[in-house]
C-alpha cells in the first residue's frame, strides 16, 4: 500500500465508497463523477502505478482486473448490451490517478472509440 494513494485507502477499507464488487484481488466501486449510466472503476489491491509498472510477476493480478469486469459487467446488468473497459496509461492518456484501474462503462450506446 502507498499510503498517500486515495485507491490504496479505498481497497484497503481507509475511505469508503460504494464497493460493486470485491474478492482477494481488485476491488470495483462506482466513479463519483460517472461519464455513463454505469461507470465503475475496477482497482487492484497491489499498488501499481500504471501498465507500465506490470511486470511478469503481475500477470495473474492482471487477468484477475479483466475477469472481474466481466463479472462487474453481469452484476450491473451490462454484459448482454455491451460495456466498454478502458485503462488510462500516464498522463497522455488521461490517468489522474496513479493507481492502475479500469473503467467499465456502460447502460446506453457508447459510440465509437475514436474519431475517424
């Protein structure tokens, strides 16, 4: 744990949010300022601070991230429409907070990715 990281203090219980999902591995709580009707970040427990960061050693944590947007998607009721996972990398991309984490977005059409 990094202890001045907000996602760190949120996985570990420190501050609260509205938990989605939890198991071993990662933790998934809604966005406070969503962008979608359904819009949950999905966040390790391990702290790392971007992709960048993942090296071998992380690829089960990994997996776990993506297996549990598939299962944040179902709970939310999203799966079946579609959903969108999205990760920030650095600051180019748009990561504010640096702290791996998904976006699952979802509950209405989201459109294509980029403009063409």
């Amino acid at each position: 744990m990094v202890p001045d990281c907000i996602f760190c203090k949120i996985a570990s219980g420190q501050i609260r949010a509205e938990y989605v999902y939890e198991d071993d591995w990662v933790v998934a709580f809604k966005d406070l300022h969503p962008i979608a009707p359904v819009h949950v970040l999905i966040v390790p427990k391990t702290h790392l601070d971007s992709l960048n960061e993942a090296a071998p050693a992380n690829e089960a944590i990994l997996g776990r991230l993506l297996a549990a947007g598939r299962q944040v998607a179902e709970k939310t009721g999203v799966a079946a429409g579609g959903y969108r996972i999205i990760i920030n990398n650095n600051r180019d991309a748009g990561q504010e907070i640096f702290h791996l984490h998904l976006h699952l977005l979802g509950g209405r059409g989201l459109g294509p990715m980029l403009a063409r």
